[in-house]
C-alpha cells in the first residue's frame, strides 16, 4: 500500500507547480445547485475562479501535496464539500478520511450524479481522473484497491482548491420554553 501511494504521490506532484493562493473556500451557506451543464468560456472561468483554480479545474492542473489546503482539510469538521467553479455538491465529511498522501481523501461521491471519471494516461501511467459532471472541472483522481478498510476501498485523491466546504450547522438548542417534554414511562 505505502509503495501505491508513493507512486501515486509521484505521479501527482511531476505535473504539481507552486500554488499562487493555497486555500480552500469557505461559505456559510451551501451554493445553489446547478440544474444542468454549466458552459463557460476560458474568460469567463477566469473572472471566476482564482489562478491556482483554474489551473486545477479547467487545465488539470494538480496542487502542491502537504499544503497549507490539506492542513486546512484535516482540520475541518462536518460539514459539505461543493465544486469550486460549479457549486455542485461533491462529497461531505461523512466520506472523508485521512489517507496521509498529502491532499484530501473521500472513499465515496456524496452525490455520484455530480462526479464522472475518465482514463487519464497524462503522467505516463494509466490513473482514473475524477471531473466535476456539471462543469466538467479537474478534481483529482481516484485510486481502488489500496487497502484503507473505507466501505468501497477507493480513495478519491482530490485537489483542496477545486472544494468549497460549508460547514454543517451546529445542532441548536430548542427555544426557552419550547423544551421536549420528558417521555412518560
């Protein structure tokens, strides 16, 4: 397994440049959900999107491993994960775990619908690329079969600045005086 994820490693980093803005998004509230395709030209994509972001998303473009992005990612509580060009729901923190291969790490797509892959034969080696269905942006790629024990033993290696995480509401306290009654016994 180790020797998987230092192929894997290698692979991703030989295309990997220096970020120019290493950070993943952050919302309050979950982005309004693309009904169909989302089309953009070139320019448009740029206006939107950070440099790093567009290198990731729209030009496969692959981030530093052990950023200040995976830091950030190993920190984040529950909450949801969405496109960073699109807005579509991706994964959520139910799916995540910690791989330790230096980017974010889902086992299963929150919403499959969301998430198509592709063969990808770029970094000399046949890898599974993983694009966002809805915008068709660069997300990362997925590995099957490395041994982590996750429900699918897949591990979706997946850039932090192509994700916007919302965090999950807190769970909030009933209103005074609206308590729940205790149960009878």
């Amino acid at each position: 397994m180790k020797a998987a994820l230092l192929l894997a490693a290698t692979l991703c980093a030989c295309t990997a440049e220096e970020p120019t803005k290493p950070a993943m998004e952050t919302a309050d509230k979950a982005p309004e959900q693309p009904t169909a395709k989302v089309e953009k030209t070139d320019e448009e994509w740029k206006k939107i999107l950070t440099p790093e972001q567009y290198r990731i998303l729209r030009q496969s473009g692959t981030e530093r491993p052990n950023g200040e992005v995976y830091k950030e990612f190993n920190k984040q509580g529950g909450g949801t994960y969405y496109c960073a060009g699109c807005g579509a729901e991706l994964f959520t923190s139910k799916e995540k775990f910690d791989s330790h291969c230096g980017w974010p790490s889902f086992y299963d797509p929150s919403k499959a619908k969301n998430v198509t892959t592709k063969d990808d034969y770029s970094a000399g080696a046949l890898r599974t690329e993983v694009n966002c269905a809805k915008c068709g942006g660069h997300l990362g790629h997925v590995f099957k079969g490395e041994g982590f024990g996750t429900p699918t033993d897949q591990r979706y290696c997946i850039n932090g600045v192509a994700l916007k995480f919302v965090p999950a509401k807190p769970e909030t306290a009933p209103a005074p005086g609206k308590e729940k009654a205790p149960e009878k016994k």
